[in-house]
C-alpha cells in the first residue's frame, strides 16, 4: 500500500548513515566527477500530512484531494488522497515554493522529471472526504 502510515512494522527505515550516504550532494559531486547524469522524479501531489503542508497550509485546498474520474478501470473514480493546490496564493508569492522544492532537487540531480505532469493544467478535483 502507498498508505506509509500503515506500513507499521513491515517498513524498517534506513540508518541515519544510509540516508545521509544516499542522499548526500556528495553523491552528485562524484556522479559527475565520473561523467554520470542524475534524473530525478518530483512527485505532482504532495500528501495531506506532509511538512509542506504543516508549514504552509495556505498553499494547499486541504478540503480537496486529487483523483481520477469513473472510467473502465475503477467505475467509483479514485481518490488519491493529495491536496490540490492553492494556485492563487502560489501565485501571490511567485511560486516561491515550488523555486524552492526545484532548487532543493537541483542539489542532487542534474535532471527531474515531474511525475504527472498534467496536474498543472488540468486535474480532477473532489470533496476530500470522498471515499472511492
């Protein structure tokens, strides 16, 4: 399940030093230094409980989630359970928190791909209490 809050204790989370190890700008420095490029993926939603939407809530409809219409795959639609954003508050600032989320990418990878992509221009939107 993507739901990481009911992995419990089937997830065992990496040493402090894995983490460090792996996501050291370090690693990107050597990468280089070896002629290798670094592709990220930066995720379109970000979840309802996530740091960025702690600090800065006003960013995100967090009465909203993002999902999928009914089709042939799920006649119930889905929900995904990610806020959608607050684009007029990001525009009111100049998107300064999406600058900030590409630069902090920016130290470890030369590249990103933005996962779903689409989500920028178009995306479905329902009550974020909706249960498919």
């Amino acid at each position: 399940t993507a739901e990481h809050w009911q992995w419990g204790t089937l997830a065992t989370p990496p040493s402090k030093e894995t983490l460090d190890r792996l996501t050291s700008p370090q690693v990107t420095r050597q990468a280089e230094a070896a002629r290798v490029v670094l592709k990220g993926d930066v995720p379109i939603g970000v979840d309802k409980r996530s740091v960025d939407t702690w600090c800065e809530p006003h960013l995100f409809n967090m009465d909203k989630s993002t999902g999928s219409p009914p089709d042939v795959f799920d006649a119930n639609g889905q929900n995904w359970g990610f806020p959608t954003y607050n684009w007029d508050e990001m525009a009111a600032d100049n998107f300064s928190w999406w600058q900030r989320r590409l630069r902090h990418m920016a130290q470890y990878f030369h590249a990103y791909r933005i996962d779903h992509v689409l989500g920028f221009f178009r995306i479905w939107e329902i009550p974020g209490d909706c249960v498919t």
